[in-house]
C-alpha cells in the first residue's frame, strides 16, 4: 500500500518525506486555505513547490463543476509538473471528465466516494484513482472501511484498474484497517502516520536496551 500524505502544508510535507516512506500527496481546496494560499497564481506555485519536494503523485483538485470547465482547469494543473494527478469531484460533469482525461493521457483522482456505485462509476471513467472518505463515513454514523472492503472486493472481481486510495484518514487504525483490506494507497495526515511508530513496549524495551548497554562500557 502506498503513502500519501493529506495536507498542503510544506514543512509537514517535508518532515513525512524525510521518513523515506512517503509515496505522494493529496490536497483539497480546504487544505490550501488552510495555509492562506490567495489566487490562481499562488495556488499553481505552491503545487509546483510540493511536486518539487516529493517524487511521487500530487493530487490537485478542480473547483469547477461543468463539464468544460473541468477539462480547461484540469488541462492547466496537469501542466505544472508531471507528479500533478487532477482531482475531480463525483458528480455528473466530472464524470464525463473522467473520461476525456482518460482518454487524453491525464491521470486523476475522483474524489467524495461515499458509495460502492460511485466507485463503480469512477473505475467505468477510467479514474486513475478513487478515493473513499473514511472519517467522514465513520462521522456520519456508518462504517468507512466496510466501504473500502466492498469496492476492494467489486475492483477484483471485475478487474477495475482504477486505485483505492483510502481519504479521510483520522487514526493509525484506519491506516492499518486500509490496509488489510486492499487499499492500494492511504491518504493521511502526519500524526495518523507518526501514530503507526508508537507503541509503550517499543519504549520499555528500548529503555532497557539502553540501560543494559551502559553496562558493556562500565
Ligand atoms: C482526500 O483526498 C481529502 O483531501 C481528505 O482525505 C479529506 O479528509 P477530511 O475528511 O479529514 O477533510
């Protein structure tokens, strides 16, 4: 499973990619306010900044919501670096623009899956990936992953190519969950990530360690 982490901000960007197992990296529009980025040039250098930090996928996202528009936005983002993967919403124009990407040589992220037919319909239009938004499923009273372990069985079934990437991460479980259950990727934020590190014996053992080998310079 591959690692993508979910934020714009640089320095988080750069402290995950420092680990080595960094794969790629999601924003949304909320994430890029977030860091005050203001206005079309602004944005457009602030993904080349994180395509230039990290070797692998970089999903930006659309705002349009017709059909036309969507093309002419994605056409433009995809134009800034090679890592750009354009993100598009699911809904009826992104769709069709699925589909134009796909056939044009654009890869994409079909983003707000929140059913097994919406994955369906992303893996018909030829989305690169699709991403399920665990949290937000579990927020609302259902079970995220339960959606993740339905599309991991439907994509094998019908040998979908189109990548799971398990969003809206909230939990080193859910990473871990993602896992077992066929996500091809997982979004997350930085501390989900830091939270697979721990665990209280990895500390008690290493303090032991420590101590005893204080014992072979004595
Ligand atoms: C996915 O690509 C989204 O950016 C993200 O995972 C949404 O997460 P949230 O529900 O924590 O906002």
């Amino acid at each position: 499973m591959k690692f993508f982490i979910d934020t714009a901000n640089l320095d988080q960007i750069k402290e995950a990619n420092d680990l080595g197992v960094l794969d790629g990296v999601t924003t949304n529009p909320s994430l890029m306010a977030k860091e005050g980025i203001k206005g079309e040039e602004a944005v457009m250098k602030h993904y080349e900044a994180i395509c230039d930090l990290v070797d692998g996928d970089v999903s930006a996202e659309v705002i349009s919501t017709d059909f036309k528009g969507i093309v002419e936005e994605g056409k433009k983002l995809a134009a800034i670096h090679p890592h750009i993967v354009v993100k598009v919403p699911m809904i009826k124009d992104g769709v069709k623009a699925l589909k134009w990407f796909s056939d044009n040589g654009i890869r994409t992220n079909c983003t707000l899956i929140f059913s097994a037919g919406q994955a369906i319909l992303a893996a018909k239009a030829g989305a690169t990936y699709m991403s399920p938004f665990i949290g937000r499923i579990d927020d609302s009273n259902w079970d995220g992953m339960e959606l993740i372990g339905q599309i991991s069985h439907i994509y094998s079934v019908q040998e979908y190519k189109t990548q799971i990437l398990a969003a809206s991460i909230r939990s080193p479980l859910h990473i871990v969950k993602a896992a077992e259950l066929g996500a091809d990727v997982c979004t997350c934020p930085l501390d989900s990530i830091l939270g697979l590190l721990k665990h209280p014996l990895t500390d008690i053992g290493l303090a032991k360690f420590l101590e005893d080998a204080k014992k072979m310079n004595a």
